[in-house]
C-alpha cells in the first residue's frame, strides 16, 4: 500500500512538471525561440493574384525584418483561435520587390513544397513548433491552412 502510494506520488511529480521557458505575449503569432528570447514573426495578410492557371499568394517587400541564424528554427505558439497542426512552412521567392508563394492547379510538381514541421504541447495552449529540415538561407512564412495569413521570417 505505502509502495503504490509513493508511486503515485513520484509519477504526479514528474508529470506535474510543466513548462518552464519563456512564454509568447500575444496568442495565435508564432515566436522563433532564441534561446531563452523569443522574437515575433512578421504578421502580414497574402494578397492572392491569379496568373493563368496559378496562384501567386505575395506580402510587401522583399525581407522580412524578423532574421534568425538557425537552419532549422524552433517556433514557440500559444494557441487561442489558430490550430497548431495546421501550420505549413514555405519558402518564398523573391520577385518584383515582393515575397510571393505560388501554386499550379495544373503543374503540382511546381507548386511550393511545405518545409516538414513537428509540433509539439507543451502545456494546454502552448505548443512548440520545428522545422524537420536544414533550411538554406531566404525568406520563409508559415501560414495556417487555408488562410492567406502569413507569419514571414528570413533565415540568413
């Protein structure tokens, strides 16, 4: 009996062990996670222009303030409204002094990739997000699916 009860107690420690690290101000914007700071992503709006049988979703400007030197960012979310699984990474080009996204109806071998994400709870509403992959130096923006909300970063 006092075996199954120290147990008990031992698993409600170390599964009563929350989260410790820093935590984002604002809910539903993805922070990158330096560290122990946390940065805010570029919250912009995609403005989608149709171009023959393509999709070209573009924000303003050709980089995005928000830099971070890590390859393979880790992004830090606390949830409100916006679904952490439903987060995609993308590469975006650079054309015409604008970041822009595009996807074929027709060619889907020409269409933006999404970069692999895993996510993670952390706690109720906080989740950590990770790139899977060594991404190159440029432009990124993760975007909730179907939604022409962008969350821009650049990668140098």
């Amino acid at each position: 009996m006092k075996t199954s009860v120290l147990l008990m107690v031992i698993a409600a420690a170390c599964f009563g062990q929350g989260y410790s690290g820093p935590r984002p101000e604002k809910a539903d914007l993805p922070y990158l996670l330096h560290g122990t700071n946390l940065v805010a992503t570029e919250s912009l709006t995609a403005q989608p222009e149709e171009k023959k049988d393509t999709t070209i979703y573009g924000v303003a400007g050709t980089t995005s303030p928000v830099r971070t030197p890590l390859a393979e960012p880790i992004f830090l979310l606390k949830i409100d409204k916006m679904a952490a699984e439903r987060l995609s990474l993308y590469k975006m080009d650079v054309k015409n002094g604008r970041r822009e996204v595009s996807f074929n109806k027709k060619k889907a071998k020409e269409n933006a990739t999404p970069i692999p994400l895993s996510v993670k709870r952390l706690e109720q509403g906080l989740f950590r997000v990770e790139a899977n992959e060594m991404m190159a130096a440029g432009e990124y923006c993760l975007s909730p699916e179907g939604a022409n909300e962008v969350f821009c970063f650049q990668v140098y």
